[in-house]
C-alpha cells in the first residue's frame, strides 16, 4: 500500500537524522534527559489515572451530599495537582534542554561536513539538492528536535494513557450498560477506536496537502530572504545601476510566490482545523451520549458517569494522537525532508570529491607541475587542457587568455576544489599553497581576525598585523585593528585587494596564486606591491591571471590559454610580453 511504504519511508529518514545523536559522545546526556522526560510523561499519565479514580468519588460525594468526603477529596486533588504541575514544568524545562543539546550536536555535524574540504563549494557545482543550506542548519535542525521530543514524547504518551485506560474503560463498559451497545464486550473501547480511527482518516485526506505545502513555503520563504540580503550586499552596485525598481520588481514576483502558497496553506489549515476543531468539541459530548442512557435508567451514579466519560475521552484521546497532531507531523515531515535532501546533496558533493579523476600529489623537486590534465565543466564539455606544464621554485609566471578561457577554473583545480576532469596536479612536497581571488573574503567582525583569515589575529600579533598594513599602504586601518565592523561595505575593492595582499605577507606561502588579485589598483600600485611580494617573499612561487599588458614585466615567463579547433583551451608556453 503507497500510505504504508510512505509511512514506512517517512519513519527511516526521522530514524537516519535522529538516531546519530543517540550514539554519539553526547550520548548518555541525551539518553538520561530522554528517560527523565518519558518518564515524567509516564508519571503524568499515572496521575491522569489518579485523578479518573478521584473524579468518580468526588461527584459520588456530591450526589451523596457527604460533607467529610468532600472534604477529604479536595485534600486529595489538592496533592495530585501539586504532582501534575510538578511533573509538567520539569517534563517542559528538560525538554528544552535535551532539544538544545541535541540542536548543539548536529549543528556541529552538519557545519562539519559542510565546510570540511570544500564540501560547500562542490553541492552549488552539483545543481545544490538542498537549497538555503543556511537555512537547513539554522532553522531546520532546531525545529527537527523540537517536533521529534513534542511528537515522539506525545506518542508514548498516548500509548501508556491507552495502556492504563483501555482496562478501566473497558471495566466501565461492563457497569454502564445500554440497551443498544451493552451486550457488546468492551462496547465503549471500541466505540472510542471507531471514533478516532474515522477522524484519523478524514484528517489524513483533508490535511496531506500540507506536507508539499509546508515544504514549498520554507524553500520560498528562504529564497526570498536570500535575495534581501543578496541585494544590501550588492547595494552599491544597485544604485550606480539605478536598479531599485527592477530589484523591487523582482523580489515582489518572489513575495508573490511565498504569499500564494501561504494562502494555499490557510485553506489548507482552515480546513484542517476546522475538521479538527469540530471533532475536539464532539469529543468533548460524546462519552456521554454514549453513557448518559444507563444514567437516566439508574444503572450507574454521577461519579461513575463522570468517571466513565473522563476515561472515555483519554481513550479516545489517545486514539485520536494523529488527528490532533497531523499539523505538526505535517511540518516535520517536511522539514525532515529538507534535511534528508541537505544530506543527500553533502553526500553526493563528497562522492564527487572522492570519484573526480584529477589526481593531487606532492614530490620533491619542483614548485607545481601539471600532467595530461582535462578539466571539464560540470556538464561533462572538456574546457581546459595541459601537458607537461613544470613550474620552478621562485618563479614567477603570467596565465594569460581570452574570457571565458578557463583561467580560474585551473587555479581552481590546481587549489584541489575543482572535481570536473582528469591529469595529475603534483606540488613541491611540503609547500603551502595560497590563493588570491579578484574579490577578496572579508568576514564581518574585527578587522585584525578580517586581515589574519583564515588565521587567529593571536598566532602574528598587532605589531605584526600593523607591519603588513603599512607595507601595502594601508596605514590609515592600524588604529582600527580591534574595531568590529562589515568590511566589504567599509572598504573600497581596492582596499580590499590590498588587503589581501597583506594576508599573503603573513602567510608566506611557498606558491602563490593571484586570479586577478590586483585588478581594482592603479598599475603604478599594482607594480609596487608585485615589487613588493617579490621582495618579502623572495623564495614564493608567483602564478598571476592578469589582463593587463603591464602585468608581463612583473614575470619571468607567461602561459596562455590558446583556442584550438574542438572548442576547448590548452596551456602553451607564450613569449612574455606578446
């Protein structure tokens, strides 16, 4: 049956994200917390029992008019409540510490994998399953716990109240008699299942569009924040662009798409709740439809009616779980999804990674050498080619080719983040190699860790922080060191580049790969610091893309990407200056 298998489906992706926690370091943390909050519901059902045992004295006492019992269950009650209210606040308080423990862990594991070797980098090469991954961490995990602890202990619940109830119910079937339904054993269970079974079935028909909607409405919902801050990161471009009302325009176009799934939802959810809604009141009359003829025909006293209805309605109740909580196990199965979707997306980004044909290897001798490499796009098209490509120790080359060419897609492939193609890449063993994009990362924060990344300010110290800031003239940002700030709006491009240049002074790299990190400076500055680099780093192997006919007396020799007739480019030695 399709409902079974998906059902079966839904409970193994919850299985596959929830269990790891389980198993991990954190585990007996986790364990213990999630036996003291079952075991907090357990104790609430017990009371739950208590009080179905006390409803049935205390309206005995009232129909009796018996002033000393009433007294006494009031004491009673009293006592229960004192234990419920006991064992709902601690029940509440450690769910939300084993919902922050269990978000800490998986935050961390999925950071981890996300970031680990350029994972991140390979699932946008791969079309990106799992849209908004921010989103999938930040979000999602922490409402992943939250529904798995709210619905998971609700179950348990519902099990142990039909465990403890189905016995007195079905004791109370046997004293409240009808005419209709009292030769039937165990009349009021069974009226309780067929109750909650035909609500459990219509919401299921009347609320499964929620589980595609839910997951719509976040994936709109992310997208839409995206493109905001996608457009204040890019402000000033907008604005020389004049290009407000075509941004205004676009990001309405995708407000409409949120707001019309949302309104999709309503009437969803108004329907949902209205079905829900209406059950919950016929709930609430219902055992005593059932029950009130063998009252009126004297069978059984107030208490036992009260007794009987009150039992009638926590089996029911518990028979009832998926019809009350199908609004929520619709949100969860759609954020299970996202995540599911995220995982899968990290994993096939890793099977990329450990598959891609491009082999890295270190030996002795020279500084970068490149075999029988192929780099292909992610479409399979060959883009870039290279033969016996050897590159010294201290030396200093110029890739040059038309746009498109495939110059950084080789400094990506030489960096070890580009999968697409097959050769072989070989560095100097033991050299540390660093690359310079044209548009420099700058984390928002503090300006000394913004010059240190990915470094700790601490490992060079300010004296040495403010000697690179004065090396690449940028002496006015020593005295903001230790100001915290959003750098790419503070600083011009090509403050930024000079930036950049400075983490390279720190890092003294053994190669260093510059895809046109000096583009936004003046050639008279980009000379100085091409002076510059060679000068503090005399023993750095220096690989520059470049446009600029300048950039050829900065180096020794130039490679350039020549078109050849199958579409593609191959690296071929070129006269410096040509």
């Amino acid at each position: 049956m399709p409902a079974l298998r998906n059902l079966l489906a839904a409970l193994a992706d919850v299985r596959r994200i929830a269990m790891p926690y389980f198993n991990s370091e954190d585990r007996w943390p986790g364990r213990l917390l999630l036996v003291s909050v079952i075991g907090l519901e357990f104790s609430i059902v017990a009371l739950n029992v208590l009080f179905n045992q006390w409803n049935a004295r205390f309206y005995n006492a009232i129909e009796l008019k018996d002033w000393d019992a009433f007294q006494l269950e009031m004491l009673i009650f009293a006592g229960l409540a004192a234990l419920f209210i006991f064992a709902a606040v601690y029940q509440l308080y450690l769910q939300l510490w084993l919902r922050i423990r269990w978000r800490r862990w998986m935050t961390e594991q999925y950071l981890v994998r996300w970031l680990h070797d350029a994972t991140h980098y390979r699932m946008r090469l791969t079309g990106d399953v799992a849209d908004n991954p921010d989103q999938r961490i930040a979000e999602d995990l922490d409402q992943f716990a939250d529904y798995a602890i709210r619905i998971g202990i609700g179950f348990l619940g519902s099990v142990a109240t039909l465990v403890s109830f189905v016995a007195i119910l079905w004791q109370l079937s046997n004293e409240a008699r009808t005419p209709l339904l009292g030769s039937i054993p165990g009349y009021l269970v069974w009226t309780a299942l067929f109750y909650a079974v035909a609500g459990t079935w219509l919401a299921h028909l009347i609320g499964r569009p929620l589980v595609r909607l839910n997951f719509n409405q976040q994936r709109f919902e992310a997208d839409f924040r995206y493109h905001l801050v996608r457009m204040r990161e890019n402000g000033e471009q907008v604005a020389l662009l004049a290009g407000e009302e075509a941004e205004r325009r676009r990001l309405g176009q995708r407000f409409a798409t949120l707001v019309d799934n949302f309104m999709q939802i309503m009437t969803a959810r108004k329907r949902l709740i209205g079905f829900t809604a209406g059950y919950e009141q016929i709930s609430t009359i219902f055992p005593f439809l059932v029950v009130s003829p063998a009252f009126f025909a004297g069978t059984i006293t107030l208490g036992v009616l009260t007794q009987t209805a009150s039992a009638f309605g926590q089996v029911q109740n518990a028979f009832s779980f998926f019809v009350n909580a199908y609004a929520q196990l619709a949100e969860w199965r759609a954020i299970t999804e996202r995540l599911i979707g995220f995982e899968e997306s990290v994993a096939q980004a890793e099977r990329l990674r450990a598959t891609a044909g491009i082999e890295r290897s270190e030996r002795d001798g020279a500084a970068l050498s490149i075999d029988d490499l192929l780099l292909r796009l992610p479409s399979g098209a060959a883009l870039v080619s290279a033969e016996d490509v050897v590159i010294k120790p201290d030396e200093s080359v110029l890739v040059t080719g038309r746009s498109g060419s495939g110059k950084s897609t080789l400094f990506r492939a030489i960096a070890g983040i580009w999968p697409f193609g097959d050769g072989e890449i070989t560095i100097g063993k033991g050299r540390k190699l660093l690359v310079l994009p044209q548009r420099p990362y700058l984390p928002f924060g503090r300006l000394d860790e913004a010059l240190a990344y990915p470094d700790a300010a601490e490992k060079y110290g300010a004296a040495r922080l403010a000697e690179v800031l004065h090396a690449v003239d940028l002496s006015r940002l020593v005295d903001r060191l230790d100001e915290e700030g959003q750098w790419p709006h503070v600083l011009s491009q090509g403050e930024q580049q000079r930036l950049s240049l400075a983490r390279a002074l720190l890092a003294a790299p053994d190669v260093l790969l510059l895809d046109e990190a000096t583009s936004a400076l003046d050639e008279a500055a980009e000379a100085r610091l091409y002076r510059l680099l060679e000068t503090k780093l005399p023993g750095t192997t220096i690989i520059s893309i470049g446009h600029r006919s300048t950039l050829n007396e900065l180096h020794q020799r130039r490679l350039h990407l020549e078109p050849v007739a199958d579409g593609t480019y191959r690296v071929q030695p070129a006269a410096i200056g040509i």
